[in-house]
C-alpha cells in the first residue's frame, strides 16, 4: 500500500511542477503580445491576492534618498529614536557604549546597526529592523562613488489595520522624539576632510572627533567693545532665518578673520563656535580633489556648521589676480577662473572656491557660518573677499592693554598690580601679539603665589623695553636710504 500511494505522490508531484512550468512558459509569451495596460491589470490583481495571504505594510526609511547626494533627515531621526529609547535599550542584546559628552565615567549606550526591536504604541505592536543591501547594479547618481556602495535602511512592519494610526500618529511621534532625542544627546564635533575621498574612489568626506576647544569670549585677549561687536552680529544671525528668506538669501554668513601671526584668529574661531553651539568643519582645500569634491563637502556639511578655512593665502594659488587671454585682469564681474590652482594634487579653482561660497550650491542646508583666515589679506583676490562673500571683516592686531588684562586675569588670577601702569605704556609703545604676552606671563609654577606674579609680569616689561617699534624701525631705515639717496 506505501508503495502504491509513494507511485502516486511522485506522479502528482511530477504532473504539477509539468504545469506550473508550461504556465510560466505561456505567460512569458503572453506577456510579450499583451498590452501594456492589460499587463498591469493583471499585475494589479496578482498583488491584491497576494496581500490577502500577507496582512503585513512595510514602510522604508533608506539612508540616502534620490541620487545618494546626502543623508535623509528622516533616516536620522528615525536612528536617533531607536538609539535613545531606554526601553529599545533594555530590549535589545546587541549594543554600542560610548561615554557621554560632557559626563566624565557616564556611559551611554545605543543600538547597534545590526538589531531588530519591537515598540508597542497605543497597545499596537511595531517593528523596526535594520536592512543592509549592496546593488547588483549601480544606481543612478551624479557621483560614481556611491554607484556600488552598501545602501542601509530602517524597515518598519505593522499590520494593515494599524496603517491609519501610524500615518495619523505614530509616524508623528517618531519624528518628535527623535528631534528631541538628538537635541538632548547632540556632541558637538570637529570634523576635517579625509585627503582619500574623491568621487571614483569614494569613502567618508569627513572624520571627525569630539570638539572640546575651551576657548569662550570671557577669556579671548580682545577689546570688550570688539567682543560685544561679535557677539551681538552672531545674535542677529542665529535668529534671522525669517528675514534671510524675506530678502532671498540662503541662511549663511561669511566672517574674514585677518592679522599677523599670534593674534588670536584661530582662538576666536573656537569661541565664536562655543558660543553659536555649532559643529566645526576645519576644511583643508589642498587635499580637495577638484571642484566637484569640494561641493559634495559642503552638501555634507550639518545645519548648525561653522566651515573654517585657516590661513586661505597659503591654501591654494588664490592669492594672484586673474588674467585673461589677452592679459587684462578680470573684474568682480567676471569671476569665472580660467585656470586650475596651483597646488600640487588638487585642481580646485578659484570660480569653484567662489561658487562654493554663494553659488547656488551654498543654499543646501541652513544656519551656516563661514570663516576664513589669512595673515596677508591684501594679497587675496578681492573677489573672494568682497562683501556678500565675506560679510564682516575683523582685523586682529597687537595686544591692547585692555587685552593684557583679559590674559593677567586667565593666567596670573590678578585684576591690578603696581606694574600694570607700566606695562600699559609699553604696551600701547611697542608690537607684541596676545600669544607672545600669553607665553610671558605663563608661571613657571603654580605655588608661586604674589611672588611669581611680580616675575612673570617683570619678565613682560623687560621684554617690552627690549622690543623694538616696529614703525620707528621702519622710518629709521626709510632716513638712512634717504641720506643714502642724497650721498
């Protein structure tokens, strides 16, 4: 009898999969004589039978949206509510620790990308998972870097009759509890572009590491009044989004920071970044391929950004002006560069640089400050430094009395002292940088008490006699090449 009926199941067997293959077979021929809008009916009809056997929606949130050109908010949020959630957390069995910004021995820990967790809503059970897939084919993108690479995604499955509480509500509270949770666990970072990413080879544009500069403007070596300047223009721009749209600019400022060596351009830099709360993006344009690398950068670049570029006249070939076939120098007007910068590896040029500031590129992203630095300003092409490009101009010069008294506070923990009146008429006599004053009055030790404080500041004064004017030195020699003229 078991012979028999195992005879008959493999007959079955063998006449099903004969007429499952002769249907595929019709149907592939069909399908190249039917129409196209008989063949999508049909389509439509096998999908609403399926779903009858499938009672599960999915939503997709994918790392990167459209041509890959940058990270979609939606896929952030959707991480940073996953991440926070303590009950995520005490779910999951795989885990990411880090310590917390700000909370020395306090570690904070968040999902790895590799979990799947349920949530539960209103009593609805949801469940997010994490889905890593690599292209059999490139995609379409303008940048060939991202053609191939591994696409990630958040994939979340509720059930069908649950669609209208998620659209309605749930979705809501994910994206609300995210912006949330990332305000409240937001690190700022310094960031700086990897010298190996380019559009062929791809890679990450930026790495970054904890930003953690003490600089604030109570302790910058500057003039109150210049300090409250600043500040008050950094208060303007950070609640200005409503007039920046009215009168049609994109939300950005440019500030040029400019003076000799050792007056403080880099330490206001890290104050005017402490006091906005902003992430700082340190941009090295000579490990910048081409223009091309340079505007993917800049889309890379989070709301809330300060892009600084130090010392821009030794960066790349900006410093000369810029001819013409024909010789002549190209006014404001026409901007466009008609050569590749000089800088031995990158091809960036001047028109990207320019339209890398207020092109229409500039206009991704919001609430972006951008900062050059240069101790020649007047060997920049007055059109990258132009007003509109940089929109406020700070000279940083020698040390003021008034800056003198910031640093004796910082490093000596003193407000007056009988040698304050002589080291204001040498200071305001002679050239001598806030760094050098800085390295003056360093204590050789900390247990020094009143003592060390009148040797640190006679070591200023005796330095401060012994520093030549820099303006009498230069009209000494403009009398003896004179006399020399007239021998």
């Amino acid at each position: 009898m078991s012979r028999l009926w195992a005879e008959y199941s493999e007959r079955v067997l063998l006449g099903t999969g004969s007429t499952v293959a002769s249907l595929l077979f019709i149907w592939a021929l069909a399908r190249q004589f039917m129409p196209p809008w008989l063949r999508d009916l049909l389509a439509s009809w096998v999908d609403r039978f399926t779903a009858s056997f499938q009672p599960y929606v999915t939503v997709t949130f994918p790392e990167y949206t459209d041509d890959g050109f940058r990270r979609s908010d939606a896929y952030t949020v959707v991480k940073s509510y996953l991440s926070s959630n303590a009950a995520y957390i005490g779910r999951a069995r795989r885990l990411l620790g880090d310590l917390r910004c700000g909370k020395d021995g306090d570690v904070a820990l968040s999902m790895d990308d590799t979990e799947d967790v349920l949530d539960v809503f209103r009593g609805v059970k949801l469940w997010w998972a994490t889905v890593k897939t690599s292209p059999t084919a490139p995609t379409v993108s303008l940048y060939p870097s991202t053609a191939f690479q591994e696409r990630r995604s958040y994939r979340l499955t509720f059930h069908r009759r649950e669609r209208q509480l998620v659209e309605d509500e749930y979705l809501r509270h994910v994206v609300s509890e995210g912006r949330n949770a990332r305000q409240r666990e937001r690190q700022r970072k310094l960031y700086t572009n990897n010298p190996s990413y380019d559009d062929d080879c791809g890679g990450l544009p930026w790495s970054h590491v904890p930003f953690e500069h003490p600089a604030t403007f109570e302790t910058l070596a500057m003039d109150s009044e210049r300090k409250r300047e600043i500040m008050d223009d950094l208060r303007m721009f950070r609640k200005s989004k409503d007039y920046y749209a009215r009168i049609g600019k994109p939300w950005k400022r440019g500030y040029l920071l400019h003076g000799p060596p050792g007056t403080g351009k880099s330490t206001l830099v890290a104050a005017v970044a402490n006091f906005l709360e902003y992430d700082v993006y340190d941009l090295e344009l000579t490990a910048v391929k081409n223009n091309s690398v340079l505007r993917r950068l800049l889309i890379e670049t989070e709301s809330r950004a300060l892009v600084v570029i130090e010392d821009i006249d030794c960066s790349l070939d900006l410093t000369g002006q810029r001819p013409t076939a024909d010789g002549d120098k190209l006014g404001d007007g026409e901007e466009g560069d008609r050569g590749a910068a000089a800088a031995v590896g990158s091809k960036v040029t001047l028109s990207g640089l320019l339209n890398f500031i207020d092109g229409l590129w500039s206009a991704c992203g919001g609430e972006r400050l951008l900062v050059f630095t240069t101790n020649r300003v007047e060997k920049l092409d007055p059109a990258l430094i132009r007003r509109g490009r940089m929109d406020k101009h700070i000279e940083l010069s020698y040390c003021t009395f008034e800056g003198f008294k910031v640093l004796a506070r910082n490093y000596l923990g003193v407000h007056s002292h009988p040698l304050f009146p002589t080291v204001q008429q040498l200071v305001e006599e002679t050239k001598i940088t806030p760094a050098d004053v800085a390295e003056l009055l360093m204590p050789r030790t900390f247990f020094g008490g009143e003592e060390e404080v009148a040797t640190c500041l006679e070591n200023l004064v005796a330095a401060l006699r012994g520093r030549p004017n820099p303006e009498h030195a230069t009209a000494a020699a403009a009398l003896v090449a004179a006399g020399a003229r007239t021998m």
